[in-house]
C-alpha cells in the first residue's frame, strides 16, 4: 500500500502497462524530459529510451492519425492531449477514422489506442483549458470513453485501458491529479466498464464521474448532518454505460440527480434521464433532475465557481427532487 | 530507342513519350525484360477496363457511385508496380489500379461503390489499406505505421528484399489539408520510411490546381526537408522508375520523398459529377493525345516486343474480366442488415446487444406479415 496522487498513481499504471507489453508507447507534446504538463508521464522517457516515450510535433490531428498508423503496426500507442480544448484539431481523425476503423474493416484491424485527456475545470486557467468534452466522444459509436476520478480508479483504469482492443478516450480530472489515496498495486480491480456505488444511501442517487464524484460525495456527508441519505453512484465509464448499476440504485432510491461539469444540453445527463424515464417510470417518485455546467462557454476563471456545480447547487437540487 | 526532344517540363521526369519514344534521365531509368514491358501493358489495359466496367454498371444503377480512375492508370500502375511485396500502400477511394497490383479482387472495390461493404479486402494480407474517404487523413496513417516500420528496425538493413518502405496516396485537392502538412511534419522529423505519392490529376471535383498551390505540389517538398519530384504521371515506365527509387531510397533509411504524378482525370470526379460545367473541351483533347495506354502501346510495337497477336489477347482477357466484375456485381447478395451491430466492439456492447435484438424481432415481424 502507498500514498499516490492521482497523477502519480496514472504515471505508476502506465510504467506497469509499459512494463507487461513492450508495443506500448506514449506519445504527445512535452511528455518526455519535461513529463507533460501535468508530470503524468515524469520519469518514462529516461526510464523506458525515446523510442517508447517520445515527444510530437505541436499538431494534435497528427499524433491520433500517426497513431492509428502505428496500431496497424501493431502497437498500443497511448497519447496525450495537453488539455481538453486542445483535442479538436483531432476531432476528425478521432471520430471519422479511429472509431470506425474496426467496423469498417469488419473487425480485421484492431484500434488499441488510448487517448488521455486532462478535462474538466477549477484550476483557474484560461480559455480552451477546462472544457468537458465527454459527450461529443459518447455519443460516437466505436469509441469507449472513461473518466476517473481518484487515485486507485486512475491506477488500474489506465492499464484496464491500455489492455483494451478498443480505442478509448481517457478523461483525468486534472483538478483532482493532486488528490491523494492509498494504492494497492496488487489490488484485484473492478471491470473497466462497470459503475461502482461509491457511498450508499436511501433517499436520493446522485450520478456522477470525473471531477463531480467527489463534489457528490462531500454533498453527501453534509446532507447526512440534515438527516439526508445521498446515495452516490460513479460511472468510471461512460460509453459504454453501465445502466444496470444506475438502474438497481434509483430502483432503491426512486430518485436521481444527475450531476457534471458539463453542459447540460444533450449532456450525459440528458442521456440518463431518458433511459431511467424508459426503465423506471413507474417507480420513480421524480423527474431525474440535472446539475450541470450551464448552457455557455466555460467562463473567464475568476467566475468559473458559480459556473461548476459545488455542494451547495447540488443539494439545492437534492431538496428540489424531494419536494415531488 | 532515340534521344527525343525534351519534355516541355524541364523538371518532368519522362521516359516514354506520347508517341512512345524512350527518352533517358541520368538519375532514372528502367531496364525491364520484354515480358515486363508487355505486363506493364497488360495492367493498363485491365485497370482501364475495370473501370470502364464500373462506370458502365453506375450509370445501369448497378453502384450507387464510382470514382472513376480514367486516365490516371500509368500514375496507379507504375507505382503500385514498383511496390515490394513487403511494403504497405495507403489509398484514397481512386486507386483502382494500385489495388489491382495488390491482388485486391476489383469485386471488392465495387462491393463498397454498390455500398454492400465499406470494402471487405484484409488489409494485413493484401498490405492495401482500405479505402480513405475523407481526404488526406490516410496519409498519417501511412506515417504513423512508417514509423512503426522504424521502430520494428525494418529499415536500413541494406536488404530491398527485406527492408520496408510505405507509400500514402493522395491529390492534389488534399495538398492543402492540415492532415498531409502534418503528415509531412512528422515524417520529416521522424524520418520515416515513406512516399507521398500525389496524383496531381488536375482537378478537385470543380478545382483547378491552381486554387490549392500557387507553385508546383513537389516543390512544396524542400520546406518540410526532404525532396521532391514530378513524373509524367501518364508515362508507366518514369512513374514505376521514380516510386521504386523512392520506395528503395525509404527502406534503407534516406527518409520520405514526395512525387508528384502529373497526370490528367479523363473523367468526372465520380459519376454524380458533371465536368462540363466547369471545364473546356480542348483541355481534355489534349490531354487524350498524352494517353498512357497509347504510348505504352506504341513503344511496344516500335520496340518490337509486343505484335497484334499481343494485343488482341489482353484485349480478350480486358473482355473476361469485364464479364466477371459485371457478373459478380450483379450476383453480389446484399448484406444481412444484423452487421450494422457487429464489429462496432471488439465484443459487442450491452446497449448494442438490445438494439440487436430488437430489430431482429421487429424484422422478423415483416416476414411474417404481422403487424407493426
């Protein structure tokens, strides 16, 4: 067992994955001698030789197209995204290419690629550094998409990731990289694609991944001083989307917030509304109701708090839900 | 063979006359045997006919579209010719004649033109990768696995046999995509075992050229760092010559070169596309007396390497496969609607399963006359 930040526990489970397949390989901007912006890959390069670490030019369309080259190599390339406003210039290669090419050549060419992406806000940066683009990625078939959100989740969904045959799109809170936990490297861990109830409860379910799981799960611990019950799901995955999990904790609760930095306009939330509306509509007490992003370009950072949901919205939201 | 006039390019690399001269070049030649030459031809012939045929089943309603290849086959001929068998091409949706010399059956090519499949060849086997649709994006793909080709040291061995070297297709309309300069970038730097080989056909549906570079595409070469040349794209002999040295020059570790292939599409950008509306007659006139099949015959006839009795056996062989294709088109079944589900996932997902099913159901309700 040993105390990681997140950052170190990512930067731990790519030297494992590193070290139980030679044909992985990271690749992006500045992750060799300077270990990336947010030290994710610190130590790789000097450990594991430039060939296997290596630094790209500045053109992110490059590094996913040069990867997908590199996988029908053979290889497990695995890049970074120095910041999520960063990823569109691959956008294309992302969606038109990377997350067709297993079905359009009817399974013969395998995509084990992962795509990391620092997302999410609260750092207090400039434009273009805290956007939330989970639902453009969920929403294209062929792509898995994961988000964690603490240590021991980062440390084992990476390299669950890494394994993967499947092109996966990698969400790191980056608010939460200096997050710390106890790591068990021996640890059995859950499967990648199953959501996990974090904290259990009876009265309401808040649905959360990335950086709002621990926002819901400091709403919890307040709502429990008024006599509140919050049950807390983390999704880890969200394409695919482990329904069961959401479906068995709203059964018990009869009511769900659904809770990301994201916008809320066909956000994941909207998305897990309809599906608990189609699954549970006669037992739910509640429409499922949302705190989100609102529906505007993340603001300039000095006003980013009253942009990202915090305790308090979310359980000015709770009591909204029990109100019906 | 004569020392003829020039070509009116200066930097033209040509070989073969549109009269069917053999001309010299001090950096680049070929020395084939008869039968080489005669096969040369023969992949002309064939190519041009696969493509005749295509376009003659969309116009019956055959295909849902073809992108026709008319006048390009020396271009798609020679350098896909020049291709070792080790090394891995990565077309666009034109190159036809590249996937012949890759042994790809040409009833997989119009599978995905009828929309059957998105092309249905295995790319690992034929080392042709599957058609490209968006334009430029394939050839990071092909970088990306030259520089894989780096990584495994399957460069510069000193063995051609052996050593690898990738090719990336493209026009001139995707010379001004962010993907190909990016492309470029990385291969540079990397210097990676690769040719960018760019048919410069003229025209990007209703583009002239011009609107994509105000200098000639293989110059564009120099400012990424490595070099580049043009090739008369309609002479099979300097385009095979010009690929396989760049082809070799990669495998031993010299780094990518850019070729642009001067050459002409005959036809329409595909058959929903209309030329008429945007280009003049006497452009294409022209053009038709550079024919590459023209010249490649009459260099056969004034080498005396090839007779009637020649021609008239490809001509016949054109007429089989042109029988083959048609039938086989026409037999082609359509696809069970059940492969939209599969493949999305290496293993098919819990939500993709339920949409399986559901149709699968609510179809099964059609053949049995229920009611929906």
């Amino acid at each position: 067992m040993v105390q990681l930040t997140m950052a170190k526990a990512l930067n731990e489970g790519l030297r494992a994955a590193m070290e139980r397949d030679p044909k992985v390989i990271l690749m992006g901007e500045d992750i060799g001698k300077l270990g990336g912006v947010f030290r994710v890959t610190d130590g790789l390069q000097k450990d594991f030789g430039e060939d296997r670490v290596f630094d790209t030019p500045l053109a992110e369309s490059g590094i996913v197209g040069t990867a997908i080259g590199l996988a029908m190599r053979g290889y497990r390339p695995v890049c970074e995204i120095q910041f999520d406003g960063f990823v569109f210039p691959a956008y294309d290669q992302i969606v038109s290419q990377l997350a067709k090419m297993h079905a359009r050549s009817r399974g013969r060419v395998k995509m084990p690629i992962v795509i990391r992406i620092p997302f999410g806000g609260g750092i207090g940066a400039v434009e273009h550094h805290s956007e939330s683009p989970e639902a453009y990625f969920a929403h294209t078939a062929g792509l898995k998409v994961m988000a964690c959100s603490n240590p021991i989740d980062a440390h084992f969904m990476i390299q669950q990731a890494i394994a993967s045959n499947d092109p996966v799109i990698f969400l790191e809170p980056k608010r939460r990289y200096w997050e710390k936990a106890d790591v068990d490297p021996t640890a059995m861990p859950d499967p990648l694609e199953q959501a996990r109830v974090v904290r259990s409860g009876t009265d309401v379910t808040l649905i959360a991944y990335g950086p709002m799981v621990k926002t819901c799960l400091d709403a919890a611990a307040a709502a429990e001083e008024d006599g509140r019950s919050l049950e807390v799901v983390d999704l880890r995955s969200l394409s695919p989307l482990d329904f069961q999990t959401v479906f068995e904790s709203v059964r018990r609760t009869r009511r769900a917030v659904v809770v990301h930095e994201a916008s809320s306009f066909v956000g994941l939330g909207a998305e897990i509304s309809a599906r608990l509306s189609e699954e549970l509509y006669y037992e739910m007490e509640a429409p499922v109701l949302r705190v989100t992003g609102y529906d505007a370009p993340y603001p300039p950072s000095r006003v980013e708090e009253e942009f990202l949901p915090d305790l308090d919205r979310v359980l000015h939201i709770v009591d909204k839900s029990l109100e019906y | 063979m004569t020392v003829a006039q020039p070509a009116a390019d200066p930097h033209l690399i040509q070989l073969l006359t549109p009269e069917g001269e053999r001309l010299h070049h001090p950096d680049y030649d070929v020395d084939l045997t008869d039968e080489e030459y005669r096969s040369l031809y023969r992949d002309l012939v064939l190519v041009r006919r696969i493509d005749v045929e295509a376009t003659a089943l969309q116009r019956q309603g055959e295909l849902g579209i073809w992108a026709a290849l008319l006048g390009q086959e020396a271009a798609q001929v020679g350098s896909g010719r020049a291709l070792r068998p080790q090394d891995f091409a990565f077309p666009t949706y034109r190159e036809h004649g590249v996937a012949w010399c890759r042994d790809v059956d040409p009833l997989k090519l119009l599978g995905l033109f009828r929309g059957a499949t998105n092309g249905d060849w295995d790319p690992e086997e034929t080392r042709f990768a599957l058609y490209t649709i968006v334009i430029g994006s394939q050839t990071l793909h092909a970088t990306g696995y030259a520089m894989g080709v780096t990584k495994d040291g399957a460069v510069g061995s000193g063995d051609v046999l052996k050593d690898e070297a990738v090719i990336a297709y493209f026009g001139d309309g995707a010379s001004s995509q962010g993907d190909v300069n990016e492309a470029f970038v990385w291969a540079s730097v990397y210097n990676a075992p690769i040719v960018f080989f760019c048919q410069n056909n003229q025209w990007g549906i209703s583009t002239p050229a011009a609107t994509q570079s105000r200098i000639p595409l293989y110059k564009r070469a120099e400012g990424f760092g490595f070099p580049g040349v043009r090739v008369d794209g309609n002479d099979v002999l300097a385009t095979y010559a010009v690929t396989r040295q760049a082809l070799d020059s990669a495998r031993t570790g010299q780094g990518p070169t850019l070729i642009e292939a001067f050459t002409y599409r005959m036809g329409a950008h595909t058959t929903s596309d209309d030329p008429t509306r945007y280009r003049l007659s006497s452009e294409l006139e022209a053009w038709k007396l550079k024919d590459p099949l023209e010249r490649m015959k009459a260099f056969l006839f004034k080498q005396q390497v090839a007779d009637a009795s020649f021609i008239e056996a490809v001509e016949g062989e054109a007429d089989a496969l042109a029988s083959r294709i048609r039938k086989g088109c026409l037999e082609m079944p359509d696809p069970s609607p059940m492969v939209m589900f599969d493949q999305v996932y290496e293993e098919m997902t819990p939500l993709l399963r339920t949409q399986a099913e559901e149709f699968a159901t609510y179809h099964a309700g059609f053949a049995q006359g229920g009611a929906h």
